[in-house]
C-alpha cells in the first residue's frame, strides 16, 4: 500500500524541528521568522520565502512583478515581525532558456523594490535549472532586543485585528488567469495587480511593538493562519465573518456570485498582518490607523480552548474550504 502524502507542517515537526537542537533563535519552527541576539541591544531576524513558477505566480508573468513579488512576500514576515529591513540574500535557479532581456527585466524589478523598500541586495546563488523558474529570498531585518512579535502572544479576552482587506489575493490570482469576466475591467485589473504585487506594511510592524500581542502575516489563508498563531499561543478564536474586511472589487465578486465569503476566508496570497491585542489598545490601534491611513478592523476575538470558529451575520458557523492553503496535505 502507498504512503499517503504527507503533511507539510506534520513533514517540519518530524523532521526538521530536531535538527535545531533546541536553539531559542529557531523558536521551534513555529514562527515565520528566526531571532538571533547577536549584538547588545538589537536582535537580527531572518526569514526566507520561495516562489515556484506555476504555484506562486503564473509562468508568464513580467519577470520585474515576480522580483517584486519575491521582494515583497519575504518583507512582510519581517513586518509581521516588527522588523525594520536590512538586507537580502537571493538564491534562483533560472530555467536553461532564461533570456538576457528577461533577466534584465527581473533584475530591474529588483532593484525598484529595494529602492523603494530601502534595503539591498548581499549576496546569494544563481543557478540553471531544467525544472521550473524557482526563487528563495532571504530576508534580515533587525528589530530592539526581545521586542520581537510572536505568533506565541495572544491571550485569552484579546481583540484579533487584520491590516487592509482580505480575499484580493485569492480573487486576484482568479483575475490574472481571465476567470473573473463578469467583473467590471477596473475591478479585474485591481485584484490581478493585488496579487501580483503584495502590499508588505512595513511601516505598520514596528509600530505594533508593544501594541500587539501576537502576530504574523497572512499568506496561506486568513482561517489558517489564525489557526497557526492560536496553536503556537495555546488558544482559540473566534470570527466575525462580516467584519472581515474586503475590498469594494471583492464585494462585487461575492455579489455577483463569483465567489463566497467563506472561500475568501480561507484564501491565500493577501499578505496583510494579522495581530491580537488586549481591549484597552482598542483606542490606540484606531489612532494608529488613522495616522499610516491603512485601516484596521477588528474580527473577533481570542478565547479559551482550541482552533478557529468563523461566525456569519446570521449566527452559522462558516466552513471556510478547510482552512486555506498547505502545500503538502495528508490525505489528498
């Protein structure tokens, strides 16, 4: 009898988690990021995303937006984290056909991220390759000793706050592949752009410290990654389906019939941060909106007991596609 498939969060506890030793910097292999205290007054965090042609942007995408996309993904762990960016490092392995305009596209696309992110390019490892276009980006950032965000911070009673809106990613990789005609021209161009080009809020990060309790950013799925920081914290949540935010383009989707709520809750791609805080930083996180001009909305709350509960307006409980995103999982 074959081997099932295995699951990609059960493959890292079994076989990656011991071959940390226990190093505090690895946290188990629970977070989105390391955190080295390698000089006084400031820890260095590292995290590193890769990007598959096929699974994280369609094969004929413009080579600058997947270097920006690569770019971006990779910065808004670091966000997540309350991290400022530093550096990055990036390993590719070009199919053997890559042109010499197409890598001047990519590289140009690069280089207009890191401008705008303020941050540089240090080394990293190019290679040819008879497979897909595959790329892994390494992120350092830095951020005041032990200030860190976790995943592991949320407590009972807490508020649960995500950034912008959710559902463009998932509804913007539909766009880009032509499934979403019955939207208006405006509304397909919106949520392509959305999900080839990732918003990282790195001005938002740093200023969650001491604010947040917990956070991470939202890449595989609202509902699963929520389940994600409630596991690493030892809690439960609970959703209000109708205060999630989404864009005006989203709602049109939904009114149209393209698409669920409940399918938006789990979909992928959103790259927003997700964070808990206690009740009394209700009026500091709305300050704190209104000064970056990105909105904030609160969608339930932390409790007591196990996993993720998604409520809609008329008191049901969701079922939101299993969760959202793995790229491995059991059973499938």
């Amino acid at each position: 009898m074959a081997e099932p498939p295995v699951d990609e969060f059960a493959l890292i506890a079994e076989l990656f988690v011991p071959l940390t030793g226990g190093h505090p910097a690895a946290r188990g292999l629970s977070d989105d990021a390391a955190f080295l205290a390698d000089q006084p007054g400031c820890d260095t965090v590292l995290t590193v995303d890769a990007m598959v042609a096929g699974v994280h942007f369609l094969p004929d995408d413009p080579p600058d937006l997947i270097a920006r996309k690569l770019v971006r993904v990779n910065l808004s762990d670091l966000a997540a984290k309350g991290a400022e960016p530093v550096a990055l490092l990036l390993a590719a392995a070009f199919p053997q056909d890559v042109t010499a305009p197409w890598l001047r596209a990519f590289a140009a696309g690069l280089g207009q991220d890191l401008a705008t992110y303020r941050t540089v390019l240090i080394g990293g490892d190019t290679v040819a390759t008879p497979g897909p276009l595959t790329l892994s980006l390494t992120a350092i950032g830095r951020v005041a000793a032990g200030q860190g965000l976790a995943r592991s911070g949320a407590s009972v009673g807490d508020d649960i706050w995500i950034s912008g809106t959710i559902g463009d990613g998932s509804l913007g990789l539909r766009a880009a592949r032509g499934e979403l005609s019955a939207l208006s021209d405006s509304d397909v161009a919106f949520l392509a752009d959305r999900y080839r080009l990732p918003r990282p809020r790195v001005a938002l990060g740093p200023r969650l410290i001491g604010l947040a309790g917990a956070s991470m950013d939202v890449s595989d799925g609202l509902v699963q990654d929520l389940g994600h920081l409630c596991r690493a914290s030892g809690v439960g949540a609970r959703i209000e389906a109708g205060l999630v935010p989404l864009s005006d383009s989203a709602k049109r989707a939904v009114a149209a019939g393209l698409v669920t709520l409940a399918s938006l809750l789990s979909g992928g791609d959103d790259y927003e941060v997700l964070f808990t805080a206690s009740p009394e930083a209700a009026f500091a996180v709305a300050a704190l909106s209104a000064e970056l001009d990105l909105p904030l909305s609160k969608i339930g709350s932390i409790g007591a007991g196990t996993g993720v509960v998604a409520i809609g307006s008329d008191g049901q409980t969701l079922d939101p596609a299993q969760g959202g995103w793995r790229h491995f999982r059991a059973g499938s």
